[in-house]
C-alpha cells in the first residue's frame, strides 16, 4: 500500500515542462475624430508601455506602430484645435486599431476671472449709478 501511495505521488509531482512559443508581436494603427465625427488628419501620438512607463514612440511610422510585443499600453493623441486624449489598451491580436475623440480646445474653457475693485460711482448727468459695464 505505501508502494502505491509513492508511486501516486510521485506521478503526482512529476513536473511537466510547458512550452512557451516565442514572443507574439501586434500592429497598433491610431485614429482621431472631432466631436462631429471628423477623422483628424494631423496627429501627435505616443506610445507606452504599461508597467516599464517606456515610451515606444520611436516605433510609431505617423500613426501606426508595428511589430509591438503584446501587452497593455497607454496611447497619447493630440491634434491643433484639440485637447490631449489617452487611452488604454491591450495589444493581444495579430492587428488593433484605436479610435479616439478628441475634444475641442475653447479659449474661454473654464471659470472667467475678472480682477480690480469696484469704486462707488457718483450720480453724474448721463450716468448710471449701480450700473456695470462690460468693456468689449
């Protein structure tokens, strides 16, 4: 009986080898779109590694990147007129294609600021008291 026992764990034990095939390699192709559907012509892109934070922009032709080892990565895109857009993504097929929307950038985005103070006007012939204008 303790024959058999051995036997079982041993076999149990018996560590089998698993072969890893060599390291996969993906193509990246980035897009840009306007908030109205547009693809934006001119971009600004990088690329990098999750994890390292290594940037693989020396990689990229224009908007794609080819023979990247699968793995997660960080895309970075800007275009003129555009706020910066990032994305995440796993690269774990032969070929992906990223899509982004980008943001319009507006001049005024934000709160306005308006500094100085404010002196108490003096009733005036044509001129209204309490009134604030706005100088365009």
């Amino acid at each position: 009986m303790r024959i058999f026992l051995l036997l079982s764990a041993a076999s149990l034990c018996n560590g089998e080898c698993v072969q890893v095939g060599p390291p996969k390699f993906g193509r990246v192709e980035i897009s840009a779109f306007s908030g109205l559907g547009e693809r934006l012509p001119t971009l600004y892109v990088d690329l990098f590694e999750i994890g390292t934070n290594k940037s693989l922009k020396s990689q990229l032709n224009g908007v794609v990147a080819a023979k990247i080892p699968y793995g997660t990565y960080l895309i970075s895109v800007s275009a003129p007129g555009f706020l910066r857009a990032e994305r995440q993504f796993r690269l774990d097929q032969p070929e992906i294609l990223v899509r982004v929307q980008l943001s319009f950038a507006a001049e005024c985005a934000g709160f306005a600021e308006v500094r100085g103070r404010i002196l108490s006007a003096q009733a005036k012939e044509g001129v209204q008291t309490g009134a604030l204008r706005k100088k365009a």
